[in-house]
C-alpha cells in the first residue's frame, strides 16, 4: 500500500515566541532550528524579518537546514502596489526558499479591522500571492480566522481561498485563530472546502489550543483530507499555545489508522530523539518541563499504584499504550505511599539493588518509606533520594563524606550606591577520609546580585570534598521546588532539587524539615551523594 504524504510544518520560532514570557535570543532559535531539522520536519518557519531585530538577524545567520526555510509576513497593504510595499519587500530579502503571507478570510476583519471592501482584499491577496511565486519563492497562503469566516459567510471565505490558490499557492493554510472550533467541525468543513475544488494536496491545517482541542482538531482536518499540518514544539504559542508537535508527530507515526496510512519527513529513528528535543526546548527558556505531557513528560510512563506496577513487571502493555524508548522516554516505577513489594522489587532492579522476592527486607523498607511520605517526604517524584534510603536501609550505601555541622547567616544591608541588598553566607565543615575540611561560600554571583541562602549553602558543601572533589565538578542545580506540606505548627517544609551533569544525567532529591535551610541541605547532600555513587 502506498502512503500519503503529510507534511510538518513548524511555527516555534514565530508562534512560539508569541507565548507569555517567552522571548528567543538570534542563537536560541538557531539552536531550536537545528533541533528541529534533527527531528525531520519539512518546514521551519523562522519568524517575521522586519518585524523585530531579533528575526532579522535571525534570517542574516540562518543556519542551512534540510527543512525549507520559510519568512512569514502580511498579504500587501491597501493603495500600494506588492512590488512597492515595503514590509513585504523586507519578508522577501530574507532570501528563503518558501514565504507564509497571512491575509483575512473572515468579512468581519476585513471591514471592522482592516476598513476596506471585500473585493479589495481578495485583490490583496492574489497580488501578493502572485508577488511572491514571480519571485521563484514557494508561496503559503494562512488563511486566518478561516473557519469563523467560513461559518459567517462561506461564499466569501472560499472566494479568498480560491484568489490565493489561483495566484499560484502552493499551499493553502487553514488557520483555526480563535482557536474555538470543535474538532467534528473542523472535518466537515475542511471536506466541504475540498469538495469545493480546493485539492486536499494543497491544504494545511493551524489550529490553536483555546479549548484544550488543538491536535484533535488537526487530525480531523488530516482526516478530511488536508496534508500539511502546523504547529509547535511543546504546543507554545499565544494564549493557550498551538497543536502540539511533540504529541502529533507520534500520533501520526505510531497510531493508527495514521502509522499505515501516511509518512512524514520524521523517521522511527529521528522519533527516539523527540523526548531530548522537548527537554532541550524548555532548558533554552529555562522552563520546568510539564511532567503529564503525552509522550515526553517524565510522568507519561510512571506507574504508581501497586496493581499497576505488577501487571507492568508482566507486561508493560497492560498499562503503557507505546514503548517508551520509541519517543525517547522511560518507564519510571515511583515509590510512594501507595506502592506495594512488586513496585518497590521494580525500583530496586532499576538502581541495580537484587533483593530476594521472600526477603524481609523488603517489608522493612516498605514500612520505612510509607512512614517517611506521611512526615512530607515524596518518592515518585525524587528518585534518587529512594535509591539513597534503600542502600542505606540495606547497608548498601558507601559512606564518602560526614557533614560534622553548617552555618547559614543572611544579612540585610547598604551597599556603596545606598541601596538595600542581601547577602548571605554558608559555613560547611565535612570530613573526609578522616580530615576535617572548612569551607565558606558567599551568596553572590559574578553580577554582583544574591542568590540567596541556599546557593550559598550548595557552593561550601561541593567546594572541598577532598579526593571526591573531580567527581563532582560537572554537577549542578537545575531547579529548586519547595513546599509547605501541613500547616498551623506542625508545618514542615518539603524542597525538591532537581540536579544534571556533564553527562546529561538528570536526578532529583528530597529533604523535609520545618527549617527550609535545613530541608535544602538534606536534598544537597542526597544529590552530592547519588552522583558520587554513580560515578
């Protein structure tokens, strides 16, 4: 049988840059834009030259991609010629392959937001489109707010279509922008533009995520027929974001009727790359990644309850719709209060630690840790702070270092400009193969701005562990989460340190404690000690 074949066309770089708090330096989208030609995708849509700097230069550097390169910009102004608008001029001296112009389908934007007759701007539309492919470039057509207009007036909203698609469009984009069109909608009426003469092998689908439908939406349209589909890494985008690349692409290359049906520019190998490429994206933007996110979240394979782990030991495909390792991911066993001996045999294995399935060891550690989650402590989510606890528990766990006391002082004060700053300062004294080691460390980077208590802390505890000192030297923290677990005066304080090495190990470590200092050192010393272990 032979497959259809569905393009992908991303819009991080642009649409992406749109989402709340998200703003991308020239290198970080090279970065992003080479990630993604890693990943197969047959469009990069690099963002709007002249419309910032940032895009502008982005366009001067490029980096060259297997994936067509495309600038986006605007259909031509009204009373100007598309030879002689200069916003259009800057889109096309990006000297891309392919050009996305945007234009109005909806009448209501035409004569509430742009003030000029229909007719004027379906000839805006075709004299652009047609700008564009005189010039060799491959022309896109985003047809914004389509299926708003379509269901307004869709005589006129195809009449737009069809300027475009004339003019010599390659592709026509049906843009879903209020992102609130049901999915069963989307599918009659991208049927119904087909049916009207527009080739489905000239029809993408923009969907956005208003309603939480956005990949539903785009595969109803891939369903009707269209065969291009854009969106986003991780689903960025304005407002609630766009259709989420990373859940597409293994959706159409793993399920059916999609895996037999169609192919893409992605490949089963470059699918196994996904995971570390939504990752990469939110370390770029210095985001925490959503831990439930379909395919790629750390929790999309973790198996908590007890009746879940056993059947997983027996057969993953009880309760894991894919394999993990087809998007790069893993299967994860937490340990929690819910956990019965079958999780706990499954973690145990995964650290390396063989304990006997009749070993009374193991109803000990259970105990222990179901105690330690009902004082704050949380396994599922601290990994390496399980492994610690059970070694020690089992007499497993090497003693590297002994922490003999700690000091943290915070004080407030005037600098030389009168302002008020803080500072704060750690005293760690270890002992280490029988040597007593002081180290001091102060909270202040090279910026001259404090980084607070605990930054102090971690900087005196890793700088002197004696012969250990090397093993340590590529670790750092990632992120730091805290939590009031109980209140009134039994409060207690859980921290979560999420820590990473050279290696691109990633591992995190929990500490309870009513002193959120104190909380902070235990989860410090668990992370300085699992790297230790595994190195």
């Amino acid at each position: 049988m032979v497959k259809d074949r569905l393009w992908l066309y991303d819009t991080t770089l642009r649409d992406g840059q749109q989402t709340q708090g998200v703003s991308f330096s020239t290198a970080e989208k090279a970065q992003i834009a080479a990630a993604l030609d890693r990943l197969g995708v047959d469009y990069i849509e690099g963002g709007w030259p002249g419309a910032n700097p940032t895009d502008s230069a982005f366009f001067e550097t490029a980096p060259a991609t297997r994936a067509t390169m495309t600038a986006f910009g605007m259909t031509k102004r009204a009373g100007r010629s598309a030879e002689n608008d200069e916003v259009l001029a800057a889109v096309l001296n990006a000297g891309t392959k392919a050009v996305c112009l945007v234009g109005k389908t909806h009448d209501f934007h035409v004569t509430a937001a742009l003030g000029i007759s229909l007719e004027e701007n379906t000839d805006n539309i075709a004299r652009s489109i047609a700008h564009v492919v005189g010039q060799g470039r491959e022309a896109l057509f985003d047809a914004e707010h389509f299926f708003d207009g379509y269901l307004a007036n869709p005589g006129y909203a195809m009449a737009c279509l069809r300027a475009a698609l004339d003019a010599g469009a390659r592709w026509i984009v049906l843009c879903d922008t209020n992102g609130g069109t049901a999915p069963a909608a989307i599918g009659r009426i991208v049927a119904e533009v087909i049916a009207a003469g527009i080739p489905g092998d000239r029809l993408g689908i923009h969907c956005h995520d208003d309603m939480g439908m956005a990949v539903a939406g785009s595969l109803a349209a891939v369903d009707a027929g269209a065969r291009q589909v854009q969106g986003t890494l991780n689903g960025l985008g304005e407002r609630c974001g766009n259709a989420n690349l990373t859940t597409l692409i293994p959706t159409l290359l793993l399920k059916e009727p999609y895996a037999s049906r169609y192919e893409t520019g992605v490949t089963l190998e470059g699918l196994r790359g996904l995971t570390a490429i939504s990752r990469q994206l939110d370390e770029i933007l210095n985001r925490v990644p959503l831990r439930q996110a379909a395919y790629v979240g750390a929790s999309a394979f973790a198996h908590k309850a007890g009746l879940h782990a056993s059947a997983i030991l027996k057969d993953p495909s009880t309760y894991e719709h894919i394999d993990p390792e087809l998007v790069g991911n893993a299967r994860i066993i937490p340990m929690s209060n819910q956990a019965g001996q079958s999780n706990l045999r499954q973690r145990l294995s995964e650290a390396g630690i063989v304990v006997d399935p009749g070993d009374p060891a193991l109803a000990r550690l259970l105990e222990v840790i179901k105690a330690r989650e009902d004082q704050g402590y949380t396994y599922d989510s601290a990994q390496a702070s399980f492994e610690i606890l059970a070694r020690k528990e089992l007499g497993q766990m090497p003693s590297f270092f002994e922490v003999k006391r700690y000091k943290v002082t915070v004080e407030r004060r005037k600098n030389k400009y009168d302002r008020m700053v803080s500072l704060s300062e750690a005293v760690v004294v270890v002992k280490v193969d029988g040597e007593k080691k002081l180290s001091v460390s102060e909270s202040m980077d090279a910026e001259g701005c404090d980084r607070g208590p605990v930054n102090a802390l971690a900087k005196a505890l890793a700088k002197d562990l004696g012969r250990y000192q090397d093993q340590i030297a590529d670790m750092r923290l990632v992120d730091f989460k805290v939590r009031i677990t109980q209140g009134g005066t039994e409060a207690a304080t859980r921290v979560i340190i999420d820590s990473e090495d050279g290696q691109g190990r990633r591992w995190s470590t929990v500490g309870v404690s009513p002193n959120i200092v104190d909380a902070s050192f235990e989860a410090l010393l668990d992370a300085i000690n699992w790297k230790l272990l595994h190195a």
